[in-house]
C-alpha cells in the first residue's frame, strides 16, 4: 500500500526542490521560506504550503527586474 505524504521534513523539502539546507535556513531567516509546522518535535513542511511557496517564487521572478546583459 502506497500512502501519500502529506508534510516533509526540511532535508526531504530541500532535496525535492533541488536546494542546499543552508539556503533554506538563509531563506528562513529573511522570511521566504516555507511555513513550516512542529510535530511531535519534528519540523515539517506540508504540500500546502510547499505549493504556497512556490507559487511567491514564481510570482515574485516574475515582477522582479532581470539584469541587462
């Protein structure tokens, strides 16, 4: 039986979304990363707010001014 996770933990986050622990807690300490929830001592990031984040993400590169080359 396959069950389907509902919240991941940082390391499971930072693997799925191809970047570093330390660049998520660089995130989380200016504000950008994703809410994340305590769990019986665990933090974990649930797929709402996964999909959350990532959406600011794209939302944000989008209104963000790009650099001439």
């Amino acid at each position: 039986m396959d069950i389907e996770r509902k919240a991941n933990s940082i390391p499971e986050f930072c693997v799925a979304h191809g970047i570093s622990r330390s660049t998520f807690y660089n995130l989380k300490k200016v504000g950008k990363a994703p809410r994340t929830m305590h769990v019986n001592g665990r933090e974990l990031i649930s797929v709402e707010a996964q999909a959350d984040w990532r959406k600011a993400c794209e939302a944000e590169a989008i209104v963000a001014p790009t650099e001439a080359a």
